[in-house]
C-alpha cells in the first residue's frame, strides 16, 4: 500500500489520521458506522464519504483495494 501515502500526501494531518482509521476498516472489511455505499454501474466498486472526501475501493473475495482518495469534484467517480 505504498501507494497509499502518496494519496494521503495532498491533506492534512487530521485529515490524514481520519482517512487513516477509515482505511483501515475497509481493509478489515468493518463498514459498520461507516457512510459506504455501492457504485452504480460496478459491481463491486464502493465508496465511502466523510464530509467532502471520498474514498474508493473493489471488494473482492477476501481483500479489499483501495483505489483512489480525494476530495469531492465533477470526476471523482469517472473511471
């Protein structure tokens, strides 16, 4: 997840600690408590909000990957 610090490099720290927690109920595959919803269009593409940053991930079989995270704009979902 290498990659993953280069998401996080354009918050900032509180922003980084809250997606950090975030993340890391993903990966566990925890989303209760969490405002994650279901891609349309994908099938098993989701997101999860926390006020205007989004973070967007596959769910398949046991593992979870994280794809991208930023904040809210017009291409945010475009793939």
């Amino acid at each position: 997840m290498q990659n993953l610090e280069k998401l996080l490099r354009k918050f900032s720290n509180k922003e980084r600690i809250e997606i950090e927690r975030i993340v890391e109920k993903v990966v566990n595959r925890n989303l209760n408590g969490l405002n994650c919803k279901k891609l349309k269009g994908f099938r098993d593409l989701f997101r999860v909000r926390k006020g205007n940053i989004r973070i967007i991930f596959k769910l398949t079989g046991r593992e979870a990957h994280i794809l991208n995270i930023e904040r809210r704009r017009e291409d945010t979902y475009k793939f």
